[in-house]
C-alpha cells in the first residue's frame, strides 16, 4: 500500500489498466531489489567524495593557486613591471628628448625663419600678379565686348535670318518627301502583311494550337491512368498491409511497452526514493557504531590517561631537562665568550709584535711646552659677548 501511494500512478482522471496493476508491484519489487546496492554505493561515493574535496583538493587547489600566483608575479609581473618601469618608460622619454630636440626643434625654427617669410613674399607677388592680370582681363573684355556688340551681333542677325528662309524651304520639300515614303510603305509593305496575317498565319497558328492541346489531353489522360493504377497497387500492397502491422502489431506492443516503461520508470524513482532513506539509516548506524567503538574510547583514553600521563612527564621530565639544557646552554656561551677575549688578546697582541718587527718601535710623541694657552687666557663665546661665567672643568 505504501509502494502504491508513494509511486506515481496514472494521472488522476485516468483510469488504470488491469497491465499497469499486474506489472506494478513484481517491477516495483524487483527494482527495488537491485536499486538499494546502487544507491548505497553511490552515497557511499558522495560522503567519499566530499571528503577528499573538503580534505584534500581544496587545500591542494588553494596551494596550487597560490604557488602558481606567485610563479606568475615572479615569470611574467615582475620582469614586465621592470622591464616597463626601469626600461621602457626612460628610453622613451630619451627618445622623446631627442625626437624633440633634433626634429621638432629645427622644424619650428624652419618654419618660422624660413618658410613663413618665403609664404608671405610669394602671397604678395601673387596678389600682384592677379591684380595685373585682372586688370588686362578687364581691358581684353571690354575690347570682346564692343566687338561683340558692333560686329558679331550684326553678322548673326543677318545669318538667322538667311537660315529661316533656307529652313523654311527645306521644310515643304521635307513634307512632300514623307507623304509619298509613307504612301508607298502603306501599299507595298502593311496592306500586304496584314493579308498575310489574316489568311495564312492565323488559320496556320489555330490548327497548330489545337493539335498540341489534342496532345497534352491525351498526356494527361495516360499519365492519370497509370497514376491511378500504381496510386491502387502502393495501396494494396504496402499501405493497407503496413497500416494493419500498425493497428494490431506495433500499436497494441507501443502501448504495453509503454506501460512497463512508465511502471519502471515510477519504480526506479520510487526505489530510488527508498534506498536513500535506508542508505541514510545505515550511514548513520555505521556512523554510531564506530563512534560507540572507536572514537569514544580513544577520546576517553585520550583524556583520562594520555593527558595526565603526559602532564605528569612534562612536570617530572620535561621542564627539568629544559633547564638543565638552558643552564649549559648559559655557561657555554660564557665559557666561548671568555675564550674569545682571550684569543683576541691574544690575536691583538701578535699583530702589535709582528708590526713592532716590520717596521720597528712607534715613534712618541714630544709635547711641546708653551704651546697652548693657560686656561684663564682662552677666549670663550661667554668673553666675547661680555657674560661673566666660571672656567670649564677639565677632567
């Protein structure tokens, strides 16, 4: 009853076939059966999983990132960083340095001294040259002006007028020709052509049309005929067999296969379902269980008696030892220390005698008397200014 309800049966509304009952609980058994192992192992993998991330690929991950940040700071960020910083950056100012004294420079001046005085002399030659030139165009312009008006305007009044005439000629003559051209065309080429239209090709043209609509009826009559018949034959022989195979073979099979698939597929997620909840319950007995047999003896060894036990050799043991350790630790370093003195002494001494050997007894110096002032004849800042202050004692 539990199986039933907790599975996904046919929708509601839709009634269920006595297939799907039969099938559902031996499926449901059987699934379950093979599912529980599966399911067991699997959440076995995940805890397995989850712990080697937790434990070991996210530490490993993490070092990994870090080691491979620093190899990258120190591969390719740092000698970039240098290589831009204490290389680029000053070989390009250098080179904007010179770039700037050795092109830009000259090129300012040049400009400046040369080419802008050479510009406006050539502009002032210019303007004079094209005041020059307008002036003599003004002067060639009213010359072509009164030439125009006194001599070309009359020649051209008298050469229109004598075109008229000759145009007006040429223009009788012009329509005298085209009426005859056009009568002779009329009776010698279109009166003829439009008999031979009417009496020869078009009769010509009515019998070819309906012999080739003859021919595309008798066409379409044998191509609609065999149509047919091979329209009955596909018929006959393939449709009605394959729509039988379909009817009563593969539609009935489709159905019942897609009960049992529905009714696995229900049972599959139904015994998943199931083998989580007592894979959960087994974890947590084997949890329990190793916790009651391990753990908590270890713990209560741990406490009970590792930690005095270990409290104990610390106080018996341990602290003594340590400072027995720093107590010959102590008169060592003062032994070395008075060693050392001595050997100094020692090395010191040597040098003064090799030294005396090479180059014999140091010289010593004579103090010459009278030449340092008495102490009450010094002059002092407190003299100077006129302040009355008591002699600096001398050691």
């Amino acid at each position: 009853m539990d199986m039933e309800k907790a599975g996904g049966g046919a929708p509601a509304g839709e009634a269920e076939g006595c297939l799907a009952v039969a099938v559902r609980v031996p499926v449901r058994i059987v699934v379950l059966v093979l599912v529980v192992p599966v399911r067991v192992v699997w959440d076995a993998l995940v805890v397995g999983g989850r712990f080697l991330n937790d434990a070991v690929f996210r530490p490993v991950g993490r070092a990994l990132a870090w080691v491979l940040g620093w190899a990258g700071r120190v591969v390719f960020v740092w000698p970039v960083v240098g290589l831009w910083r204490y290389v680029m950056v000053p070989v390009t100012k250098r080179v904007g340095w010179l770039g700037n004294v050795l092109v830009v420079v000259p090129v300012v001046w040049f400009y400046r001294s040369v080419l802008t005085p050479v510009g406006q002399g050539l502009a002032w030659v210019a303007r004079r040259v094209a005041a020059g030139v307008a002036w003599v165009a003004r002067g060639v312009g009213a010359g072509l002006g009164w030439v125009y008006a006194r001599v070309l305007t009359p020649l051209g009044r008298a050469g229109m007028w004598v075109l008229k005439g000759v145009g007006a000629v040429l223009a009788a003559v012009g329509a005298g020709v085209y009426t005859a051209v056009a009568w002779l065309v009329r009776f010698l080429v279109v009166v003829p052509a439009v008999w031979v239209y009417e009496w020869v090709l078009a009769p010509v043209g009515r019998a070819v049309a309906w012999c080739v609509s003859g021919l595309v009826w008798l066409v379409r009559m044998g191509v609609t005929g065999i149509g047919v018949g091979l329209y009955w034959i596909v018929r006959v022989l393939v449709v009605l067999p394959a729509l039988g195979l379909w009817r009563w073979g593969l539609a009935p099979l489709g159905l019942v296969l897609a009960v049992v698939g529905r009714e696995v597929g229900d049972a599959l997620g139904h015994a998943w379902r199931i083998a989580g909840h007592i894979s959960l319950a087994a974890g947590r007995f084997f949890a329990t269980l190793f916790r009651w047999i391990f753990v908590e003896p270890v713990r209560w060894v741990y406490r009970n008696v590792l930690t005095p036990v270990g409290h104990v050799v610390r106080d018996t043991v341990l602290r003594p030892a340590a400072e027995a350790a720093r107590a010959v630790g102590r008169a060592t370093r003062q032994a070395l220390a008075s060693a050392g003195d001595s050997v100094r002494d020692s090395v010191r001494q040597a040098r003064a005698d090799l030294r005396r050997m090479l180059f014999g007894e140091p010289k010593k110096v004579q103090v010459v008397a009278g030449r340092e002032l008495p102490l009450e004849k010094t002059r002092t800042l407190e003299q100077r200014t006129g302040h009355e202050m008591s002699p600096p004692m001398r050691e």
